[in-house]
C-alpha cells in the first residue's frame, strides 16, 4: 500500500513531463522557408505588367472622374483610384527594379479606347456609368490572376507585391460598388468549381489527395506530436487501470 502511495506522484509526474513535452512540440514554430530568388516565370512577368499597366490608365480614369463626375460619390471614387495607385505605381517600380524587369510605359491599346472613351462621354450620369462599367470589369479580370500568383510563384518580391497588389484591387471594387452604378448582371459569372470525384468528398479529401499526388503527405513533426500524445494517453490510463487500490 506503502509502494502504491509512493509511486502514484512519481507517476503524475511522468504523465504531466510527457504531456508538457507534448504541448512544447506542438507550440514549437515551424521554420520558415524562405523562397530563393528564383527566375521569373511568365506569370509573375504577366503581373508585374498588369499592375503597371492598371496604374497608367487608371491613374488619369480616376482624375477625370474627379473633375467630370456627376455624382459626388464617383468624383470622391476617382480621386481616391487615382491616389492609391499612384502608390500602387511606386511598388510595382520598386518590385520590378529589384528584379531588373522591364515594364510598360504606357496603357495598351484596349486601355486607350477606354481612356477615349470617357474623355468624349458628356460629364455628369453618362461618364458616371462609363467610368464604374469599365474600372469594375478591369479589376474583377485582374483579382484572379493576382490570386493565383500570390499563391503559386516561387519568386519573394513578386510574392509581396501579390499581396500589396491584392488589398488595392479588392479596396477598388469597393469603391466602385459603393457608387451603386456596377451592373452585375452584364459582369461574367464565377467558374463552375471542377467535380473531383462522382461523390464530390469535399475539401478535406480534397486537400488529402492533393497532398498525396504532389509527394508530400503528412508533416513529420505533425506524426511524431499525435503518436507523443497517445504514448501520454496510454501512459495515464495504464497508471489508473493498475495503481494501488
């Protein structure tokens, strides 16, 4: 009884130094991996000149909404576009600096039909709708292909400007909504999301499988923590099975 009472505090604390160790690991930070500076590829090319090329034809958009703008809303809009991409512009300049990359210095010609276009709109509700018709459909083009360079590329500078680039664009479709001009119903529908199997599992399957097809399964330190902790489990329970009565 003596040996019982003796050994059931040597074996809490096992249970509670295991159960510790357990939590350390999983508190642990994951080291980053910082992504080498790698070539550009034809996507992060195809943004550093998309958002520079936003900038040039945007920039003198949202001025001139700022001057012909019928409702105070629109001509509030166009200064605040025209404004943040100006610092938009100086980014993108910054980026493809590092990069040694050379960018666009002027809009492209379906930028200039658009920059014409509102330049012969008569000021007031006709250049309203002009502007907020062809600023929304830009940027609901450009927000995928952001999304998916900031997902994909393998190039650190690139990676940041994504994500700056992402935050701008997503403020602008904002600022165009909040004019209540935007017609969504002439803008193009969502893609229809690909069916991966006849049961449709989910993202969970999803997101095994594709783990499992790209090689790279479960994280070690992930395996070693869930068997810790079961070791812990199995260790605690045993004691109360078996201690002394």
């Amino acid at each position: 009884m003596l040996t019982g009472r003796l050994a059931a505090p040597a074996a809490r604390r096992a249970a509670a130094v295991l159960t510790g160790l357990a939590i350390g690991i999983l508190a642990m930070p994951v080291a980053a991996q910082a992504a080498p500076d790698t070539p550009l590829t034809a996507a992060d090319k195809n943004l550093l000149s998309a958002v520079r090329l936003a900038g040039l034809w945007e920039m003198p958009a949202g001025n001139m909404a700022a001057e012909k703008g019928g409702r105070v809303r629109v001509r509030q809009v166009g200064a605040e576009i025209a404004k943040q991409h100006a610092e938009l512009d100086r980014l993108v300049v910054a980026a493809a600096n590092k990069l040694n990359y050379q960018l666009p210095n002027e809009p492209n010609g379906d930028q200039q039909k658009w920059l014409a276009e509102m330049e012969e709109a008569q000021a007031g509700a006709d250049f309203d709708q002009v502007f907020v018709d062809r600023l929304r459909a830009a940027h609901g083009k450009v927000f995928p292909v952001i999304a998916q360079v900031r997902t994909g590329t393998r190039n650190d500078v690139v990676r940041q400007l994504a994500q700056d680039s992402n935050k701008f664009v997503l403020t602008h479709l904002t600022l165009l909504e909040s004019t209540g001009l935007v017609k969504y119903s002439d803008l193009p529908l969502p893609p229809d999301p690909k069916v991966t199997n006849a049961q449709g599992s989910g993202f969970l399957d999803n997101a095994i499988a594709t783990g499992s097809a790209n090689g790279t399964g479960v994280n070690p330190t992930v395996i070693w923590v869930v068997l810790l902790v079961a070791l812990v489990a199995g260790g605690v329970t045993t004691f109360k099975l078996f201690r002394p009565r």
